[in-house]
C-alpha cells in the first residue's frame, strides 16, 4: 500500500512512515497541498494522512480538491498536535474519517489506519451493491448503463437497460406490467403495452436469453414477467465396480 503524508515536519514524517513499516506501507512526504494535487495525477494513494499542524491551511484545500474529485477519495486521518484545540471540534465537518491527537504509538496509529480502511471497504461494497448486479453470466452497471455477457458488452437503449435492471434485480420474482410501464416509462401499463412487449422482445435478442444463458425471461400471460435463472449441478462422476466394491 502507498500512503500520502502531508507535513512539512520531517520528524513527524519519518516518525509515522516508522510506525506504519511493519504493515508493508510505502508512505510519500508532501511538504504542501499543491504538490500532493500534482502527484494524484500519476499517482494512486490508499490512504491520506495529514499533519494537524497543515489542516487549517493545506488540509482543508486537499479535502476540497477531494470532494470533487472521484479519484481523490481516499480514506484520511489528521495527526499531531492542533495549533488550536477547538479546531478538533470541526475536522470531521471537514470530511476527514479519523484523527489521533497529540502523542501517539505505532500500535495506536495502526489501529485506527486499519479502522478507516475497513471503513472505506464496506462503503465501497455498499456502492457497489446498489449500482451492480451479476446474474449468471451477466454483469450489469447502473453508473454507466453497462450490460456485459461473459465479459463481452451488449449496447442497449437507455430504456432497454432500464427494463432490463428492474427484471435483473429481482431474479425469481414477478414483475407486473405496471411496475415497468411506471419504472421506466412513468405511465400507466396500458399506455405503455406494446412499447413493453416490444422491448421484452428486443432484451430477449440483444442479451441472448435462454438455454445458452442458463438465464431465461418467461411471460406470464397478460400480467409480467418473471426472470428465471437455471441451477447448474455438477455431472455425476462415474465410478469403478472395484471402487463400488471398496465402499462396500
């Protein structure tokens, strides 16, 4: 792992990349938030680190700069001593995940760097659960409007993807007309009739529903539809009258 450290105390400096060594952690010194911005451009940063003697200043123009930008997300903790004691009042308005104040220990500082990690892990699978889904073979991404078969990417409408997210999202289940033609079309079911029945039959093309899936989008008559999904067993193994023998 890579960690930025942003002090311009280099006793500091060297005292947390000494505290973090035993956890296989490569830390980075910034003197400045300018150059930690810089260095984000060609650089990936597991964790951000900032010296609470730099937060008023450099921290909060990182944390800024962090907010608006994905890729600068990263989980960070403020250490040391704070110029002003109720600045600790407000760092976590700041956007920071965790602090260690004053004099610390490596087992400490660990501690709390594995807390925040964890943290940033379950927020990330969180993301993920709301914005992903895998059925079968298939892959499907609500942030880019993605459907992948075995990897391979299959273009669709935006509404195609739409009506295919709500069938995917509940495999097993009973999707009524109205709960497409309201999700995706935002109007009533028999409005929307033969728009639906031509885009069931559109994602049924496109995706290659079926046996060849294992994954399969059946109707049921004048009401929805219902995707099912195949269990897939493993094929018996055949065994040796000498080994039918031994069991015996």
């Amino acid at each position: 792992m890579k960690f930025a450290i942003l002090t311009s105390n280099s006793a500091s400096f060297e005292y947390v990349a000494a505290c973090l060594s035993p956890q296989d952690v490569t830390c980075v010194r910034f003197d400045d938030a300018l150059a930690l911005l810089r260095a984000r451009r060609t650089e990936v940063f597991d964790v951000l680190l900032i010296d609470a003697q730099l937060f008023s200043n450099a921290g909060r123009l990182v944390l800024s700069w962090r907010e608006c930008n994905a890729d600068m997300h990263w989980p960070t903790l403020v250490f040391g001593h704070f110029v002003e004691r109720e600045a600790i009042r407000n760092i976590f308005d700041a956007g920071i995940d965790d602090f260690v104040a004053g004099h610390f220990t490596a087992d400490e500082l660990c501690a709390r760097v594995h807390r925040i990690l964890r943290s940033a892990e379950r927020k990330t699978q969180d993301a993920d659960a709301g914005t992903r889904i895998a059925v079968g073979p298939y892959r499907l991404c609500r942030l880019t409007r993605t459907a992948m078969l075995r990897g391979t990417p299959i273009r669709l409408t935006a509404r195609e993807f739409a009506t295919a997210w709500l069938l995917f999202s509940s495999p097993g289940a009973f999707v009524s007309r109205q709960q497409i033609a309201s999700a995706v079309w935002g109007t009533e079911a028999s409005l929307a009739e033969r728009s639906i029945e031509q885009h069931i039959y559109k994602l049924r093309k496109k995706l290659g529903l079926g046996d060849a899936t294992g994954v399969e989008l059946k109707t049921i008559y004048s009401l929805g539809y219902q995707l099912t999904v195949q269990q897939i067993s493993e094929p018996s193994r055949n065994v040796e009258p000498s080994q039918r023998m031994l069991a015996a």
